[in-house]
C-alpha cells in the first residue's frame, strides 16, 4: 500500500480549515472577542470571506455555487449575530466587508490561477 494521497487534499483542507476559523470567529461571543480599533472588524470580515472565496474556488468549487454559498453564509452570519445570545451586533458594514471580501478572494484566486499558467 502506497501513501499517495488524492488529488486536491491540500486545496480541500484548506477550505475547510477557513470554514472553521470563520465558524470561530464569526460566532465567538462578544466576551471573547479582542479589543481592537474601530473599523478592525470589518478588516476581519473582508480577509475571513477573502479566505473562504479564494480557498472555495481552489479547491474546485465552482463559482456561482461558491459566490452564492458565501453570500448567504455572510447574511446569515450577520443576522445571527444581531439576534442571538452572542452580544454581537450584525451591521450592513460588516456584510458589505463580506461581498467585498468574496470579491477579492475570487480576484486572488483568478490572478493566482492565471500566474501558474
């Protein structure tokens, strides 16, 4: 028996290593969340949903499903924070940082996959 590993084991587990970081951070209750300067959040949100569009289409998503997927996660994360025992606080800023942050990841992955050929 080999220790081959199957095509496209990095690229999945990255994915999901982001799914989980974002699953952490973005439901973390407000008491453990760090102090930071105004505005820091919305950096989180832009390189969280970043991380999840470039890794996503890495690892062989395709887009619309992805794009889609995301954008509903991004919702869905804002509305859950605003209504839920967290003490967070979901914000139309911080859903604009999430579409950005999609935008950017698809862009990087775009640029990235276009560089190795």
């Amino acid at each position: 028996m080999g220790t081959e590993t199957a095509p496209g084991v990095l690229p999945r587990t990255a994915f999901a290593l982001a799914v989980l970081v974002s699953v952490v951070v973005l439901f973390m209750p407000a008491a453990g969340v760090p102090t930071a300067p105004p505005g820091t959040d919305k950096l989180v949100h832009l390189a969280l949903f970043a991380a999840l569009a470039a890794t996503g289409r890495w690892s062989g998503i395709p887009a619309v499903p992805l794009a889609v997927g995301l954008l509903g996660y991004a919702a869905a994360s804002e509305v859950i924070q605003g209504v839920t025992p967290l003490a967070r606080s979901a914000s139309a800023t911080g859903g604009l940082a999430d579409a950005a942050g999609i935008a950017l990841g698809f862009l990087g992955r775009a640029w990235a996959t276009r560089r190795t050929r």
